[in-house]
C-alpha cells in the first residue's frame, strides 16, 4: 500500500472545511478520480471526490479510516475491485474486501444509503470479462441478501453494445478509463438509482 501514501496525504489535507458537510462522497479508483465533471454532471447535490488513481478495493477498505475521517456524507457511492483483478486477485479476495468496506462503512457513517457500482466491461480487460461477472454477481448477491442500506449499481451490461462487447465510445483510447460518453452514461445511471 505504500505506493498511495502521497495521493492519500494530499486528500487528507484536502477539503478540510467540508467534512461536516460534504453531501454524496464518491470513492475509489481512477474511474472516479478522473470524473472531472463530477460536480457540474451532479449539480442537484453535493458532491466530493475523495477517489485515488490505481486504487484497489483493497487499498479503499486499508485506507478508509484515515480518508473519511471527520466526514459526514449523506451517501457513499464506491467504485473499486477493477484493478484488484488487474494485479492478479481473484474474484473471492475483491469479495471479502467487498465485506469489510460495508463494515467499514456502517462503523464510520451508520446506516447511510451507500452504492456499489459494478465493475465495469473495459476493453483493455475484456480477456478478464468472466472474472468481472463472477465478481459483480458475488458482491450484488450480497447485498441483496444484506437487504440494507446497500444498492448494486450495475454498469456492466450497459456499456456493452450489440454484439456484446464493451463499446469503444464510452472509453478512453486507452481501453481501460472513461471517455467523456462513458461518464454520461454512468451519469444517467447512477442518477436513476439516488431518486
């Protein structure tokens, strides 16, 4: 985890003043990072992006309680377990992950509404593709058997076009981060999931 220490000093320095109030906290890796219309496309809320680039689930769920602490959000929306399969993890350690972050979470904010957003199709992994399923449905098995203040967030099956495989125009040309269509989309989404 050592390789994060100076972006994680530089979000904890970070929006000092807003932790008392810092409305929905999205939280994760580049693909949120990278959101750089974050704030404009969610103008109707609060928004603060506390994501780190090439961050795991892993690396979320270690450094949780030093990037949240003080802050108070009404929502948490995650996105994280990408780049865990990217360095070789298999879809049960994301999973286990994925159970501590919940933990993690209920201990620093309560029972507030969280969303876990499916990992998603990139090109760049779509060699990985039956790993990506295997864990999206592990982790939107869980929480509908949690039946608590955890909503899955499914991206996956959307970014994909007709003949099935994730669709160029929502990516980045380096296959793996999000083009300017693919934030859109993933606006849309998350949208109709926070009503």
């Amino acid at each position: 985890m050592f390789w994060y220490e100076e972006e994680v000093k530089s979000i904890e320095k970070r929006n000092k003043m807003d932790r008392s109030s810092p409305g929905i906290i999205f939280y994760g890796s580049s693909s949120l990072r990278l959101w750089d219309t974050l704030e404009e496309d969610f103008s109707n809320h609060k928004v603060t992006n506390l994501a780190f680039g090439g961050s795991t689930l892993a690396a979320c769920v270690w450094f949780f309680e030093r990037i949240m602490a003080g802050y108070k959000p009404k929502m948490l929306i995650v996105y994280a377990g990408d780049n865990d399969l990217g360095d070789g993890r298999n879809p049960e350690e994301i999973f286990i992950f994925f159970q501590q972050l919940v933990i993690k979470a209920a201990l620093s904010f309560g029972q507030i509404p969280c969303f876990f957003i499916s990992l998603k199709p990139s090109l760049s992994r779509w060699q990985m593709a039956d790993q990506f399923k295997y864990t999206n449905n592990l982790i939107e098995n869980e929480i509908i058997k949690l039946n608590g203040n955890w909503k899955f967030i499914d991206v996956f099956k959307k970014m994909l076009d007709k003949s099935g495989h994730p669709d160029p125009a929502y990516y980045h040309p380096d296959g793996l981060h999000l083009s300017r269509a693919g934030y859109q989309l993933w606006k849309s989404i998350i949208e109709a999931k926070l009503v």
